[in-house]
C-alpha cells in the first residue's frame, strides 16, 4: 500500500459519504417532483366530508387535484386541521414565514381580507379575475374580493337553510310555503314541544349567526371594512337590538337546547332526529348527511332562513371555499392554471354531487348531473339564499371584531337589549388596542 | 524558611492543577452552556424585546416602539385579573385536593403488600396518559347528551339531569379542574411516597408503643417528617397547574370565563397573532411563576426551621 493510497477504513467511508451525498441529492430531486423535473404544486386543503363506503377512487378535493393534475405538473393534497380558526393559524405562520412549501390553499372566505391585506397572497390576473367574476355568484365573489380586487377564486359557495320537520311544522299550523320570522319558529317549537338548533358555542359559527340576524334586520356589524381598525362600527343600532331580541327570545324559550351555549352544526344534527326536534338552521350538507335515517329524510323540509324582522327578507349566512395562490409559490404559472381548472364548472358540480357543498358559479345549477343528484326546489332554495346571503364583513381585522362579539354576546342567555352597545364599544377598544381579547 | 518554600511551591502547582482543572471543565460545558443560552436565555430576551412593541404578524405595516405601552395595557385590562384568578383558583383548588388524595394513595401504596407493583401502576395510570388524550375524555365524560358523568351521577343535588357542564362559570371551572386532578394526583402521590419512605419506621413504632393512636402518630409524627416532599410536590404541582393550558383548551376552548393565563397568552399570539402583547403576556406570566416559586421556597423554609425548632 502506496504512502498517497488511501486506509481501506478511509476508502470504505469516502465511498459511504459520497453513497450519502447522491442518495440525500437524489431525494432532493425527487422533493422537487421527480426524476422528470415535473413539479408537484402542493395544495392545503380543508377537511372534506366522509367519503362514501362505496365511493371508489380520490374523492372531493383530492379527487380534483388528481383531475387536474396534467402532464406539466402533479397537484397534491395536504389536509388542514377541521377547524376554521386552527386553518387559520396554521396558514397565516407559514405564510408569514414566507414557506414555498404551499402553491395553493382551500381558504375561507372569512380570512380573505386579512390573508390579502397581510400580502400573503399572489394576485389573481386580470383574465382570470373578469372571467371569474362573470360566472360566480354576487355573494361569493364579494366574499372573494379584497381592494376593489378579486383576491381569491371561489371554488364552492355554501349557505344556510331553515330545515324543518314537515310533520311538526303541520302540527304547529306553520305555513312553511311562506316565509317564516324566527319568533314564529320559536313560539311554535315552545308551544308543541320542539327545539330549534341554532349555533352558539363561543366560536366563529356564532359570529355567522349574529350577522345574519343584524343583515336580516338591515343592519350591519361594521361599514368601511377597507379601512381596517379604522372601519365604522354599526352593530350599535336598532337592527343589533333586533338581533339580540332574537337571541334573547331563544335562550329563554323552551325551544332552546339544553346544550345551546355549546351548539354547534354537529351537535343540532341528533336533537333534529328525536321526537322534539322541530327546526335547525344549518349548511347545505345536512341534504345528504339524513340520508342514512329514512324517517328523518322523508319528513325533512327546507325553507328561506328565518326572518329577523317581519316582511324584512332574511340575509342568509354566507360560507364556502376559496382558492389562494401563495405569494411565495415558485410555481406561480402552474397555480394560476390550476386555479382555473380547479375552480371549473365541471368539478365544481362533481364536486357538489360528491361532498354536498354546493358550486359558487351560477351556470352549475343548471348542471343535468347535479339536477339528478338534488330536488329541484332544494337546488332552487341554495341558488335564491346564496344570492340573498349576506357575507361577514372582509376585514383584516375580522377575526379581532368576530372574538370581541363572541365574547360579549357569550352566553347567549346574557343577550339583552345593551349587548349590542356592550359589544360595539368592545370592539372599538380591541381595534385600538385599548382592551385584550 | 526551606519549608515555606516547599509549600509554597505545593500551593503552587495545586493553584495551576486547579486553573487547568477549571479550564477544561469550562470547555466541557460550553456546548451544553451555549446550547441552554440558545434554547431558554435567546428566546426570552426576545420575548421581552418584542413586549417593547406593538407588532401583529398580519398587519406588517402597523408596528410601532410602544416601550411599556403593552405591559400598562393588559394591568389595566379586567380581562387580564380575571384570568389570572381562574389560574389561582385552578392552582389553589387543584393542589389542595390533589395533596389530600395524593397522600392517601401514598400511603396505600406504601402499606399495600400483596400485587404492590400491579397496584402501584394502576394507581399510576391517569399520569401517562398524554393530557391532550385525557382532557377529550373528560370533555366527552362531561358533555350533555351522552357523558357518563350526568348519567352516573344524576341523583347527586348539584348534578341532577340534563346538566350542562360547559353552560356556566362554575360548572365549566368544575370540569376543567376534575380532568386535572385525575390527571396529575398519580405524580403528587410519587412525590409523597418518596417522603413516606423516608420516615423511620422505628420512629413511628415507638411512638404506636408510647401509644399513640393512628391520628397522633400521621398529625405528630408522619407529617413533620414528610414536611420537606409534601413542600417540593406542592412547589412542582402549584408552578404545574398555574400554567395549565390543555385541559382549557380542548374542553372549553376558553368559554364561559373559563381562561387561564396560560390561555390567554396563546390567544393573543397564536390566534390573534399579536406577537407584542403576546410576548409582554408571556413575561408577566414567567414574572408570577417566579413570584409563587419565591413565596413556596420562603414557605418552605419557615416549615423547615419550625419542624427544626428554630422558630
């Protein structure tokens, strides 16, 4: 063995090191999308509803990540937490730290503003912002819009309905063919023995409710929202004390749950099955989701969101999903033409059959396999409300303004006619930094 | 003067061997010593840095020096004294209860003869269960519509039926307060045990046969003698439970009044993302642990030099 010849010991971990360099660049490589180069855009996606036992293949938002996936790019699925808040949380920390690791995202339309106002979003192009606007419904695409300015592409729109069981309503001589004002539902519930399953645990459903109550009686929560900390805060009105009369009728009546200061969209779903349930306002899932339990299906009824003030139409609750292109994508081109393919009217019709939310863009309706899979009249109820609906205001400071009402307006046996005065001065002192939440 | 000279010369080298010594104990240190600085001194010096200003992760344009602008805020702010009294509620009730049951499994672990390693375990169960984990049970234990709690315990006046735990204050703090003393007496009873051993039994014997009943000899001779574990499981379990978090978390996410000030710490910088006020929280929250670990120390040492007879 020459003095310039290596140890063997010495050899066989050179040739182990350099084994390690190419297996660690090799799964670099494939990080960035394979041998081929083509690159995967990875999309955060919030939680889907259950797939069906027999449904076969990737379903819901996967299902339309593998469709549109091409031979330029792959899309894949990273699931976010169930939680609106925690999606929320978790989104906003990596974008923050300028994290390449998410191309795109399934957003909410509540953290619109704030995700835009932050800069955390890639701006949606002309094209696709006017050929987006021309298709989608007025509610999702003022939910979408931040600046003037499209911010997000709404992927699917969801609303509330006032569900009803036929044979209570009959029994309570309510003529559900007209619309209905929630002291109606409410006396009727308490008289007969019903409940009516609202959503008032302290979280962001609350929120959705007590807006819709102040839109439904021509009020708002605040006006200017553009403005940020500066926005003119409205809930103060005669419209606010509307919707806390509401409230306060509720939670006093026999027709509130015994869990009412916790309810929440799940836990309405098993009063609604019993002999007392009566009425429920809840997303368009609740279609498919009684499916399962033929003598609630059959005697399931839907109509308009209840009226907080009579002859004033309701303003239903506005929801759904958009999708953001990260800002810090290295991906861009390829997620702005995902964007359109993931937001087209074929998936988002498939997507509605699949998971029960339904299509933000108005043509969808007329969809013959969505027609199949809805009555026709149920298909009708989401178009008329969607177009009804009221959004929560988009502001970078939403989630400030919906904790600050949480907190006042929590439990709702504590509403009276000063909650909402408690609440607006509340929200004023949060936005200027006055008070903590 | 020749002996002088040899033990100067001694002292000496001792001097140099110790500086040497010195040396290289420094330089086994210094990584772990820099690693700590890293992981614990860094990130509350930037704690308290970022208490200086008014900072929100997603409104980058609006951070400005407040200086103790956050601090005044939240001393002047209910929200903030009425969490910080929850925690010592949380603190105090817990402790004490769990002190009480804590001693009584120690001594029936101590006493216990036949299976005691199946029995010590299944004592110690609840402690290894991961909190996040044990905080759903009880959430689930507690709800309204199929919780066994208000199942099982229906015919207790307080709980009656149909009671809904998360519905009010009280019943909520109830709750919360449950899942943490099921979950942590397992450790305050190890503690206790450690001390029970330590007392001689032979002090114990004689005091049975200068006879003294079974109260006499726990009041005047048991407790005296444990004094020094029962202060250190109260120190650890009262630092412990004023930080309480998880149990708030999962069970009542806050709600009807329920935060700690652990709680309210996460929610200005993880919900609301206000990294400021946050961090001014945070320091105001390791100022009170700090304060409570000084009042049970001094406690401690009163016990100790009045248990000496110094007093």
């Amino acid at each position: 063995m020459s003095p310039q010849e290596p140890h063997p010991s010495r050899r066989i971990r050179r040739t182990l090191a350099v084994a390690a360099a190419l297996a660690m660049a090799g799964g670099v490589l494939t990080a960035c999308g394979g041998s081929s180069g083509k690159p995967t855009l990875t999309w955060y996606i919030n939680p889907d509803p259950s797939q069906p036992a027999n449904f076969k293949g990737p379903f819901g938002q996967a299902g339309i990540a593998a469709r549109c996936s091409t031979s330029k790019y792959t899309i894949q699925v990273q699931e976010l937490p169930g939680d609106a808040t925690q999606q929320r949380i978790q989104l906003a920390r990596r974008l923050a730290a300028g994290d390449t690791g998410i191309d795109l995202m399934s957003l909410d339309p509540v953290f619109t503003g704030e995700f835009a106002n932050a800069g955390f979003l890639a701006p949606l192009p002309d094209s696709l912002q006017s050929s987006l606007k021309s298709v989608t419904l007025p509610g999702a695409v003022s939910g979408a819009t931040w600046g003037g300015r499209l911010a997000v592409a709404p992927l699917w729109a969801n609303t509330q309905l006032l569900w009803y069981r036929k044979s209570f309503a009959q029994k309570a001589g309510l003529d559900m063919s007209k619309p209905v004002t929630w002291d109606q539902i409410i006396k009727a519930a308490s008289q007969n023995g019903g409940t009516v399953g609202v959503q008032a645990n302290k979280y962001e459903g609350y929120s959705v409710w007590i807006n819709a109550l102040v839109a439904g009686a021509g009020g708002s929560i605040i006006q200017n929202a553009a403005k940020g900390d500066n926005a003119t805060i409205t809930i103060d009105s005669t419209a606010g004390k509307q919707a806390a009369a509401v409230i306060d009728e509720l939670s006093h009546s026999k027709a509130a749950e015994g869990d009412l200061s916790v309810s929440n969209e799940g836990t309405v779903l098993g009063p609604f099955a019993t002999p007392q349930g009566a009425f429920q306002v809840n997303w368009t899932f609740i279609y498919a989701n009684y499916k399962a339990d033929k003598a609630t299906f059959n005697d399931l009824g839907w109509t308009r969101y209840p009226e907080t003030v009579a002859g004033k139409p309701s303003r239903p609750p506005l929801g759904g999903i958009n999708i953001g292109i990260n800002k810090a994508t290295t991906h861009r081109a390829d997620a702005y033409a995902a964007t359109r393919c993931i937001t087209s009217e074929a998936n988002q019709v498939r997507y509605a059959i699949e998971t029960g939310n339904m299509p933000a863009r108005t043509s969808a309706y007329n969809a013959p396999d969505l027609r199949k899979a809805y009555p026709a009249n149920l298909l009708a109820a989401f178009r008329s409300s969607l177009q009804a609906a009221a959004p929560r205001p988009v502001s970078p400071y939403w989630s400030d303004i919906s904790s600050a009402i949480q907190s006042t307006w929590h439990p709702p046996t504590s509403v009276n006619s000063s909650t909402p005065q408690k609440s607006a001065s509340f929200i004023s002192d949060v936005l200027k930094g006055r008070k903590l939440l | 003067m020749t002996t002088m000279v040899a033990t100067a010369q001694v002292k000496a080298k001792a001097s140099d061997r110790t500086i040497a010594e010195n040396r290289l104990g420094l330089k086994l240190v210094a990584p772990a010593v820099v690693v700590m600085v890293l992981v614990t001194a860094w990130p509350m010096i930037q704690a308290l840095y970022l208490s200086l200003f008014k900072y929100r992760l997603t409104v980058p344009d609006d951070r400005a020096f407040t200086g103790l602008g956050n601090y005044a805020t939240i001393l002047s702010d209910s929200l903030f004294w009425k969490d910080t009294l929850n925690t010592i509620i949380i603190m105090i009730v817990t402790v004490a209860i769990e002190l009480v049951i804590g001693f009584a499994f120690a001594m029936v672990m101590h006493r216990i003869v036949f299976a005691r390693g199946l029995m010590r375990t299944a004592i110690l169960i609840p402690y290894g269960i991961i909190t996040v984990v044990s905080a759903f049970a009880w959430q689930f234990a507690f709800s309204l519509n199929n919780g066994f709690v208000d199942g099982w315990f229906h015919w207790l006046p307080w709980i009656g039926t149909d009671t809904n735990w998360y519905g009010d204050h009280w019943h909520a703090m109830f709750a919360i307060m449950v899942s943490e003393i099921w979950k942590t007496t397992p450790f305050m009873s190890l503690l206790l045990l450690a001390g029970l051993s330590q007392v001689s039994e032979d002090m114990i014997e004689a005091a049975k046969v200068d006879g003294a009943t079974w109260t006499q000899r726990l009041v005047k001779v048991i407790l005296p003698n444990m004094r020094a574990a029962i202060m250190v499981a109260v120190l650890f379990r009262a630092l412990d439970a004023y930080r309480i978090f998880d149990n708030i978390f999962i069970m009542t996410k806050g709600a009807q009044d329920t935060e700690s000030s652990s709680f309210l710490t996460y929610r200005q910088v993880i919900e609301q993302f206000q990294l400021g006020m946050g961090s001014a929280l945070s320091v105001l929250l390791f100022l009170s642990v700090l304060l409570i670990a000084f009042i049970l120390v001094k406690l401690f040492k009163v016990d100790l030099a009045a248990a000496r007879g110094e007093a």
